[in-house]
C-alpha cells in the first residue's frame, strides 16, 4: 500500500509575546520586549498509508490543528520534513491542493450571500474540475451527505449541521484523495454529528479516501474504528488501534459524591482527587472498581446527597498515558 | 496563464450577476448611491473651473478630463476586486488561509477574487464619458500613440493604488490583530485628489507623488498627457516609473510577509467579511 501521509521529526514553534499587566511593566514590556517559544509538534514521525483513516485526537493545544495546517500546505515546519501524495505541501502547493480536501470545522468554503449551489460551480470554475468528475462526485455528495433540501438556500439560513454537510459535501467535490477534517464534528447537535460521521466512515470504506480527521471528542472518534494518533504537548503519545487502548487504559472515570461531611471517606478502589465543601471527587478505573461496588461503598461510609459519575476528560486520560510511558 | 486567469474572473463575473440579480433592489440602491457619490465628488472642481474658466494652468475642460481619468482608475479598482482594499482584514482575521487551499497561484486568487465588474460600470461609463468629451475641446491630437499612453498611464495608476494597498497591508502579517484595518486606513489616505495641485508647495507635491502617491492616480499622468505648461517631456513616464518601483516594493515586503505567514501561520480567525 502506498504511503497518502508521511511527516518525519517533524518540529514546530510558535513565539509568544508576553505583556504585563501593570503600567510599569507595559513600559518595560514596550523598552524590552519579552517573547517565550510555545511548542507545538516535538519531532513527529507518523506515516499514513493511501485509504486508511486516522483519528488523530488531544487536547487543547496538543497540536492537532497545527499538524492539519502543515499537511494543508499552510504551514511550513522549523525542522523535519512533511510529505503528503508525494510532493512537499508548502513547495508544490498549487498542484497539491487541487488533490486534497481541506474542511475546517469553525470555517466555512461558503459563499455566504449565495445559494449553496453557487458556491459548487465556484469550486467547479477554480478546482478546474472536468465535467465528467464534477458531476460524479457532485452526485455522490450530494446523496452522501442529504444536502438537497437546502441546496438552493442561500449558505446564510443554513444551519450549523446544514453548514458542515454542504462543507463536506464541496470538500468531496473533485474526489480529493485525502480529507483533512478538523473538528467536524464540533457544536453539532448528536442527530447531525452521527450523520457526518456515517458520511466519513462511508467515505473511506467504498471510495478509499485517506482520511484525517482531529478531534478532542473521543466517543466521536471511537465511532470511526479508526486508527487513532494521540498528541500531547505536541508528542505522539500513542498510535494503535482504539481496542488496544481500552485495553492500556481501562475505563477511566470520575465519582463525584456529595455528602453531608466536609471530610472524604476513603473508598476502596478509588483514589481521592479533590474536595470542595461537602463535594468530594474520585478517580477509578470501571473495570477494575464496578460503579455499583463503588457507590454501594460510598453509601456505607457516608451520608449520601448527591451522586455523579463522569468519563475521565482526554486530556486527563492522554496525560495519564503520558505519564505511564514516561515512568515505565 | 492569462486563458486561466480571464476564466476564474469569468467566475467572479457570474457571482456578481447573480447577487445583482437575486438582490435587485438593493443592486438598484448601491448602483445610484455610488453614481451620486462620484458625480457630486466631481461636481465642486467642476463648477469652480466654469466659474472662474480655469484652475492654475488647468482650463476647465483638462479639470473634466482629471476628474474623469480618476473616475476610471477608481471604478476600475473597484470592479478588479476587493483585495487591496481588505488585504489586511484578510491576513490579520486569518483569512488567507481559505485562498491558500485553493488550486491556484496566490497571486492569481488575489487578483481575481471579488471581481466585480456589474457593480462598477454605471461610474466607469461616466468617467469614459467624460474623458471622450473632455478631449474634444482640449484640442489633444488623438493617435494611436496617444491612447496607448492612455492605457499605460491607467494601467500604472491602478498598479501605483495596488502596490500602495498591498504594501501598507502587508503590515498585517507582523502585527496581525494591530493592523486589522490599516488597508482601510491606507485607502483613505491615497484617495484621488479632486483639484490639481500645481498651487500646492513643492515639497507636498513631492509628497504626494511618492510617499502618498494620490498625485499619481489622476493629477500628475493628466498633466503629463495633456501636455499643459510646466509639463516636461519624460512626465508622461513618471507614473509608470513610479508603478514599476512601488510595485516591486509591494511585491517584495508581500513575499516576506507571506514567508512569515508560512511560519507562524494564523493564531487568530475570524470569518467576518469572508464572502459575504
């Protein structure tokens, strides 16, 4: 199979002005500017093969948008060097992009003033795209992703959902061999968002798209079945299969119990994580701990108020597995 | 190259006809407004040159012929699209990124983009019409030499207006939240002067045929193609002269911004005045 996807020690910085927040270090700030570097790609070295999907998923911060921006041709690296279809994307950008779709997910290709089939023919008229491709893979879009009903209304009364469908939809126009998708899936209600995920995994299963796709929302990725690269502090902290990573991981949770006791019991299978009044907060693994055995132990050493239990948020969990890998 | 680029302005032709047409009252309004606009601002030199029959050396008829060359040049940058009017509100909103993932030199999309052409013409028909009038009277032996001139001095007040836009919004690529707007700043200071300015002191016209080139986009290629007193043999090439250096000068402290962008890329997005 071919390589779609390859960056190698790939290395990316950004410098960030610091300011003060008195007058007096505004003016020192203004005589002698102070700078620090943010890193946001630590020497990464991911290959993605021609038809495979990858979620590449962390925190805020991590990196992930950075790294669609440097295989979108927007960026170049500090170091390393990024290939995608076998040209640098920043060198051959022009003949690149025509070859690629590009769909971000707090932006919009439309025209805004102009139904959304105008901005189709606008496509059309700039991708240079040949009658016979433009019409096939307009026809496949437009099934693909339902994009009929609205597709005489101007881009302006479209919904959110509406929105990102028409996105996908022109993005798929020309039949790109790779989509970079970043954040899709983000603000969509759960009705539309199971819809332009069915759309992504069709997408990749009967045409063999490469596709990319970032996310900080796991669940969403998980969905995929897809291959997922975890980023944290611009590191690859891990790349396997989602089965794998369950396995590493457990089920990572959060108990939340509220009792009438500024003092947190101490729960077998549980470790104590904060405290807030009479708020008290565990983490436990699901598998190892059950949530019943826990709450039945909460029970017989407090007087329960309130209950809750949460998903371990990304950032917590990536950075658990950083830390694991790190200490191993 | 140029088959490709008429076509992609073929493109923006389309968009401009369907939004006159879906939006015909308010396609209606622009087109009036913008009408009144240029005509009142060429109403005033106008009637002080009737009244007093000339202005300086400029016989009434060669402040028509001023006023209409600038009526050209600014219909024409307005038709030819909207980049360096919003060059930085596009670089300092993050918004370049949407021309960067399109298939085509970036000079080319900048070029082409929001090109206009059916929003223009009512005021570019009015400057055409007044220049033709204009040189009647004014006795200019009108050869083919003549109007090449013509169409030189246009072409190179157009670049001299770009390059002048280009260069000052270029700013927005160090100082992206700073100098959101100074495209629209540097506009309202370039705009074309509407009286000669022979009476004006030497050293502000020196000015403002260099610094603040306004001179450049009606006064002094008028001057020069009308050949009226105090007018040198090589004036004619000042403002062509001009536009090669200054365009260089834009494209060169652009290609240095754009490499910068390529580093930093964009940390800020806002899509406000993106297509709309």
């Amino acid at each position: 199979m071919a390589t779609a996807v390859e960056l190698r020690g790939v290395h990316k910085s950004f410098d960030r002005r610091l300011r003060s927040a008195t007058f007096a270090g505004l003016l020192r700030d203004l005589a002698r500017p102070r700078h620090e570097t943010v890193t946001a790609l630590c020497g990464i070295d991911l290959a993605v093969e021609a038809g495979e999907m990858v979620a590449y998923a962390g925190a805020n911060g991590a990196g992930k948008s950075t790294t669609i921006k440097l295989l979108a041709g927007l960026l170049a690296p500090d170091a390393g060097s990024v290939r995608a279809l076998g040209v640098d994307p920043v060198r051959d950008r022009v003949r690149y992009v025509g070859r690629i779709g590009v769909v971000f997910g707090q932006r919009t290709e439309l025209w805004w003033d102009h139904p959304v089939s105008a901005t189709f023919a606008w496509r059309r008229t700039v991708w240079n795209i040949p009658d016979d491709v433009y019409r096939r893979s307009l026809a496949f879009a437009r099934e693909l992703l339902g994009i009929d009903p609205f597709w005489s209304a101007p881009a302006r009364e479209l919904s959110l959902g509406q929105r990102m469908r028409a996105d996908l939809a022109l993005a798929l126009v020309g039949e790109p061999r790779i989509l970079f998708l970043d954040e899709p899936t983000i603000g969509l209600d759960v009705l539309v968002k199971q819809e332009v995920l069915d759309a992504i995994r069709t997408l990749n299963r009967e045409r063999a798209v490469t596709v990319m796709i970032t996310s900080h929302d796991m669940p969403d990725l998980e969905q995929l079945r897809a291959r997922i690269v975890l980023l944290n502090r611009g590191a690859i902290a891990y790349d396997g299969s989602f089965e794998e990573l369950r396995r590493r991981l457990g089920d990572r949770r959060r108990l939340v119990i509220e009792t009438d006791s500024a003092a947190a019991p101490a729960l077998p299978g549980a470790r104590w994580a904060a405290s807030e009044g009479t708020r008290h907060e565990y983490a436990f693994d699901a598998i190892v701990t059950p949530i019943p055995r826990l709450l039945a132990a909460a029970a017989a050493r407090a007087r329960l108020v309130d209950v809750e239990t949460q998903r371990a948020p990304i950032e917590e969990v990536i950075a658990d597995l950083y830390r694991d890998w790190r200490d191993a | 190259m140029a088959a490709e680029t008429l076509r992609l302005l073929g493109a923006g032709a389309r968009m401009n006809v369907a939004r006159i047409l879906r939006t015909r009252g308010q396609a209606i309004a622009h087109t009036v407004t913008d009408f009144i606009w240029h005509s009142g601002g060429m109403l005033a030199p106008i009637l002080v040159a009737v009244r007093f029959g000339h202005i300086g050396p400029w016989p009434a008829e060669a402040i028509v012929f001023m006023l209409a060359y600038g009526t050209i040049v600014s219909s024409l940058m307005d038709a030819l699209g909207d980049s360096p009017f919003s060059l930085s509100r596009r670089i300092g909103r993050g918004q370049l990124d949407h021309f960067l993932v399109q298939p085509q030199p970036l000079w080319r999309t900048l070029f082409t983009d929001g090109f206009t052409p059916f929003d223009f013409w009512p005021t570019l028909t009015i400057g055409i019409a007044l220049l033709v009038w204009s040189i009647g009277p004014l006795r200019v032996p009108v050869t083919m030499g003549w109007l090449g001139l013509l169409g030189v001095s246009l072409l190179a007040s157009i670049v001299v207006q770009t390059a002048f836009l280009y260069a000052w919004g270029c700013l927005a690529f160090w100082a992206p939240r700073g100098a959101e707007e100074v495209s629209t700043a540097a506009s309202g200071l370039i705009g074309e002067v509407s009286f000669p300015l022979d009476p004006v002191p030497r050293a502000l016209q020196v000015v403002l045929v260099s610094a603040v080139p306004s001179g450049l986009l009606s006064w002094l290629p008028s001057r020069a193609l009308l050949r009226l007193p105090g007018t040198g043999p090589m004036d004619v090439w000042l403002t062509p002269l001009a536009a090669v250096v200054l365009g260089a000068l834009a494209v060169a402290v652009f290609r240095l911004g754009l490499r910068r962008y390529r580093r930093t890329g964009s940390r800020r997005y806002s899509d406000h005045g993106h297509r709309r």
